[in-house]
C-alpha cells in the first residue's frame, strides 16, 4: 500500500453506518495526502512516516461547534471566581467580555491583537480540537491568516450586530441602543464570507451575528437572505441568560427561539450556541427546524449556571460541544458536559462517553454539512487524535474511550493530525515557535488588563 503516513492504534475508534461505535483492536489507520485511505490490521511498507505510540486510543479530531479563541486568551483568569452582583452571566458578557474585547481591538497594534489570536488558537488546537467553529469581531479578519500559520481546520465568523456600546442598568437589565435600521454590520460579514468562504479549503467562513437581543429584525433578515444566497452557514448565540429572554418578550412578545423563528433564521444551516433558557416548545421548534446547538457547558458553570448537553440532545435536536472562552479545552469540556447532565437529569448513565464523543465528532461534521469529518473510514478527511494510554490515571484499560473522557486529559494526545499533516507531536507544535508566541500573548493581555482595570471594568479586588 503506497500512502504518505500509518498511525498504530491499540483501539481505533469506528462508527458504523447508525453511528453506533466500534473498537477496532490493533489497527493501523494509512493515511494518503489529506485523506484515510483504510484502516487495517496491515502493517505500513518501510519507509512510510508512522505514529505508533506503545498503548494507543485512535479518536476522529473533535470539533469544536463554539468559541472565541481570542478571548480565551485576553480574558484568562479575569472572570474566575469573580464576585458579580446579579444578574451575573448579563453582567460578565456586557460589562466585562464585550466592553474589553472593544477595548483590545482599539488599542492593541495588529501584532499584538495577532498575538492573541495565535495563542488562543494553539490552546484550542492542543485541547484536541481539529476543526473550530470561532466568532470574532469582523475586523479580526487576522483570524484566517492564523488558522492558515497553524494548520488548524477552521471556520471563521465574524460577528456584527445592530447594537452600541453595552451595559447593563440599574435595573439589572442589558442596556444599549438598538439600530432598527442598521445593516451595515450584515455588510461587514458578507464581504468576509466572500472572501473567506471556499468549499474545499481547511480554513473557510461563515457569518455570526451575535444574539437575539443585540440584532433587531432586519439585521436578522438581512442575514438570512445572504446566507441563502450565498450558501453558507450561520451562527449565533441563542437564549444566553434570563435576561435575554425578558428583553425579547418586552419587545416582540416571544421567546428568542421563537423571535428567530419569526425572522426566518431558524433551520438545518444555523449552530446555535448555548440555548440554555428554552421552554419545552422551543426545544421543539429547534428539532422541527433541524438547527444545531452547540452546548458549552463549562463557561456557563463559572458562573454557576446549569446548561445541560443532554436536555436538547435527548430530546433529538442536533446537539454538538464548543469551549466557548473559558477552557479551551475539549477533553475537559467532554467531561464536564457530561457530568452537568448526569446532575440535571439526576442519572448516572446519561451523557455516555460515547454520546459525548459522537457529539463532538459526527455531529459537530453534521452541523457543518461535512460527511467527510469526525470518523476514521476509508475516503474520510484525516483529522486523527492519538492518545497515549501508558499513563497511572489511564490503566488499566477496560474501556478505553471511557478512560480518555472521564480521566484523561488533553495532555494526554500524544499526536495530533490535521488534514494528514501530523501538527502535534508529543505535546509540541514542531512548526512553531511556542515560546515566542506565549511571551508575545502575555504582553498584549498585560496591556488590555491595565486599561480595563484602569478604566474600572474590571478590578482585582473583585475575586
Ligand atoms: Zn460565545
């Protein structure tokens, strides 16, 4: 067999045609140029490139549905134990995370703000994520340019949205001025869409408009008719806080779910991101509609709220995992979605491991109309994790993708494959320099905490 690379796997992980999973014991995955051209018993021809790690679990990259890379870096630490009056998670998203984020990219050089974008983006890729979903400003068009440095898959939106400065009021409540005419924010993301978006290239394009309560209905209209001119995908964030779904209900006299719906955004094109304060008939409306969410357990429990994978999954709707901003981690985040569920539903055998790594493999390739990602068959884009099991907190082995979720670690991948391109080697990027790119980071989140502190939108005396 002439191929271009072979990864041993004590267990490689195969799901078969209902998605059921398979553990194939003792395979070798051969990989041709960007594609698994078999996965067999059959040992590579000398001379092929080879992964073979001594006790090895083979797993389809992760794809991560939801998250801001930058923000993951500028704002770590920030929020952590952070003692915010209520509304806590209104408070956190418009009074620190957008203001700051405003902040940066106004003061920060384009190196600095690239910094940033680089250091998040290689903490995602090296928490087992091989394809990203990412919002970001539409004038961090970087974005692409750093995808292309690092050899992740990517999908880049750009956000817009027809709101101002935010706040929140004395009474609790979100506070800014809404545009109900102002479009210009759709314009922004369609020009990038259009440069950005190619069926066929790792790093490609979607838009983002930010959320229901910051995008009036034109806006969203206006959105719905470029995607379907244009094609593409679309996401948002949807039903994030309480308080989201009063100022929607004030407004429109609807839920979010139901006010998107009504705008015509809704459908099998949209990852929806979060979608934590649903009633029952809106879960109904997403499954009807085909939309994704993408649950994003972990940022939500830092501020001590609840957002269960399982609740929308178990009730069909398309359910995939993003790391949002705070770890970016997807093996943590696995497992954290899955305990979250087991704690809600209030049993023990919900969220599997095997639901939570479908979910982030075959679903989340779903959501991204991309039969060719999340498996490891013949034909299949080569996104491979390659994790070494000859570790204390992973032996011994009864099941190996139990182990990886519910006591491992990213650090536990000893190579990452992206594309066919082997990225990750025994925890280090061989392409890039690492120290650099985190003495750069450093020196630009310095910057941006001493202006927010500065500017009292954060404080250390806060924790
Ligand atoms: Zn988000």
């Amino acid at each position: 067999m002439s191929n271009t690379l072979a990864i041993h796997g004590s267990w490689v992980l195969s799901w078969d045609k209902s998605g059921q999973p398979e553990l194939l014991k003792d395979h070798w995955v051969h990989v041709r140029g960007n594609r698994i051209e078999a996965v067999t018993k059959d040992r590579p021809a000398a001379g092929v490139e080879t992964i073979e790690v001594e006790e090895s679990l083979v797993l389809p990259g992760f794809i991560n549905l939801h998250s801001h890379v930058v923000n993951g870096a500028m704002f770590r630490g920030v929020p952590d134990d952070a003692r915010f009056e209520a509304p806590w998670m209104s408070r956190l998203i418009y009074q620190v995370l957008m203001p700051m984020a405003k902040i940066a990219l106004k003061t920060l050089s384009a190196a600095e703000v690239r910094s940033l974008v680089t250091l998040g983006m290689l903490d995602v890729l090296k928490g087992g994520t091989t394809t990203l979903v990412d919002n970001f400003p539409a004038d961090m068009e970087v974005f692409f340019d750093v995808a292309e440095e690092l050899g992740i898959r990517a999908y880049g939106a750009p956000s817009g949205s027809s709101a101002g400065p935010t706040d929140i009021g004395p009474d609790g409540m979100p506070r800014y001025e809404l545009d109900p005419n102002d479009t210009s924010g759709v314009d922004k993301m369609v020009a990038l869409v259009k440069r950005y978006e190619r069926e066929g290239s790792r790093v490609r394009a979607m838009l983002g408009p930010h959320a229901p309560d910051t995008c009036a209905p034109k806006f969203l209209r206006a959105v719905r008719a470029a995607a379907d001119d244009l094609g593409c995908l679309v996401t948002i964030h949807l039903a994030q806080t309480p308080e989201e779904v009063k100022l929607i209900a004030s407004k429109y006299g609807k839920t979010p779910v139901e006010y998107l719906h009504d705008v015509g955004l809704l459908g099998s094109d949209l990852i929806a991101a979060h979608c934590i304060e649903l009633s029952e008939s809106d879960l109904q409306l997403l499954k009807t509609t085909d939309t994704v969410v993408a649950n994003c357990t972990v940022s939500f429990a830092r501020e001590g709220t609840v957002a269960p994978f399982w609740r929308s999954a178990s009730a069909g709707v398309r359910t995939g995992i993003g790391t949002d901003s705070h770890g970016m981690n997807m093996v943590s985040e696995l497992r954290t979605a899955g305990w979250f569920s087991k704690l809600f539903h209030k049993k023990g055998y919900v969220a599997n491991a095997y639901d939570l790594v479908r979910a982030s493999t075959l679903t989340g390739a779903s959501a991204l109309r991309r039969p060719d990602l999340g498996r490891l068959s013949p034909g299949a884009t080569a996104d491979i994790l390659v994790f070494d099991l000859a570790k204390p907190h992973l032996q011994p082995v009864w099941d190996p993708v139990k182990n990886v979720i519910w006591k491992g670690s990213s650090a536990d991948i000893a190579a990452t494959v992206v594309d066919g391109r082997v990225i990750v080697r025994d925890g280090k990027c061989p392409h890039l320099d690492e120290r650099k790119i985190l003495r750069d980071a450093a020196d630009a989140a310095a910057k941006v905490w001493a202006l927010a502190e500065s500017r009292g939108i954060v404080s250390r005396e806060i924790a």
